[in-house]
C-alpha cells in the first residue's frame, strides 16, 4: 500500500486491490462523467452529470453494512436539503479562504505595482 499527500491535504491510498481517496470531498471527471462527492459525519452525497443529466444519491456510511447504492434513486426534499446544506457550507469555507488571500494580497505594495499598468 502506498499512500499519497495531495497538497490540499486529501489523500490517496493505493493498494493492489483498488485506490481508496481520503477526505470530506473530491470531485473528477472521466471521459464522459462528472463525479462529485461530498461526506459530512456520517452522511455522503454523490453528484454524477454526463452530457444527458444529473442524478444525485444521499445516503448515510455504515462500515458494517457495506451495499451498493442504487444511482437511480430519487431524492426526496429532506435528503436534498442535507446535500445542499452540505454544499453550502463547503462553499462557505472557500469563501472564507478567498477572502483571507485577497486580504492577505491587497496590501501587498510590490504586487500592486507590478499589476497597476494592466
């Protein structure tokens, strides 16, 4: 097994039987599939869009119970306001991060000079 730091801290363990990724969210993309995964307590989200649509499963973990979740599923309101809350929040948190940076970079007096002209 090896394991991999991504440099937002995520990580990626690698084994002989398959990639298993670490973290509260990740999202990819394949050839012709969209994929967003979202995991808040024990709850997860996943988000797939193809060139046809959307469909969304919310689920709860239950590491006892391992299944398979149908895909097809229709989500009811409550189990859309929990992905949505979910969604919220990490959106939220980069918000929060965007704003520290550019605080961080308007009084950076080197900066301005150089990009003043532009």
């Amino acid at each position: 097994m090896k394991e991999i730091k991504l440099l937002n801290g995520t990580g990626i363990e690698v084994t002989k039987d398959g990639v298993l990724l670490k973290g509260n969210s990740i999202s990819f993309e394949t050839d012709d599939v969209s994929v967003v995964v979202i995991k808040d307590g024990n709850k997860f989200s996943v988000s797939q869009s193809d060139g046809h649509g959307l469909e969304s499963t919310i689920d709860t973990i239950d590491d006892e119970d391992v299944k398979v979740t149908d895909t097809t599923h229709v989500s009811t309101n409550r189990e859309l306001e929990v992905w949505l809350s979910s969604i919220k929040s990490q959106v939220t948190s980069i918000a929060d991060k965007v704003s520290k940076l550019e605080a961080k970079t308007s009084g950076d007096k080197k900066r301005n000079r150089i990009f003043s002209g532009l």
